[in-house]
C-alpha cells in the first residue's frame, strides 16, 4: 500500500490498484453528508493486519475493525482483501480522525 500526505490530507492507495480504479472509487463515493450513524453500509476490505481489518465505505477516511470481528469458530480470518462487506457505522469520526465501524453489530 503506497500512503501519500500532503498538507495533512492522507491517501492510501491499496497495492495492485490503478490509479484509473482509485479514481473511479472516489467518484463513486457517497457525500459526507449522506453517512448516518447507525446506519448499515457496505464496504471494501482494502487491509488485513495482525490486529485490525481496514475497511472503505467511501468516506473521507477508512474504518480498522478488530480483526476478531471476522473470526470464525476454527479461529480463522473469514475476510479477505477486497470483499465487500457490509458494517455499522457507529461513529463518523474518533479522536484519531477514522470513522468506527463493526461488523459484528451489522451482523445483529
């Protein structure tokens, strides 16, 4: 993943995507005004780390889910890099500027 920082705004670019698909993503993307919290949306799965699963709803920044939300009973990741998924948007925005998301609640 190449990540760009320019006059503090952030762009990540998951490893093997085009700039032509990043473009098209972002002119799909939903205005800031049209996330609700509580609301259930639909996401990419754009990283698998150690702890966190990074997921793109098409907001302005990325939601890490605990990677054990994607568990399954044989202890296994049940999500890989570019799945669709659908979480809960529980908050737009925390103190480190990402939006907060579960997936277990969706599933609810």
């Amino acid at each position: 993943m190449v990540a760009v920082d320019s006059n503090n705004s952030s762009v990540a670019i998951p490893d093997g995507e085009s700039f032509a698909a990043l473009f098209e993503r972002y002119e799909q993307a939903r205005p800031a005004s049209d996330f609700k919290e509580g609301e259930i949306v639909k996401g990419r799965v754009i990283q698998i780390g150690k702890e966190y699963v990074v997921v793109d709803i098409g907001f302005k920044s990325e939601g890490q889910i605990p990677i054990g939300e994607f568990l399954g009973t044989d202890g296994g990741v049940h999500v890989s890099e570019g799945d669709d998924v659908e979480v809960l948007l529980e908050s737009r925005e925390d103190e480190e500027g990402l939006i907060v998301l579960s997936k277990e609640k969706a599933d609810k």
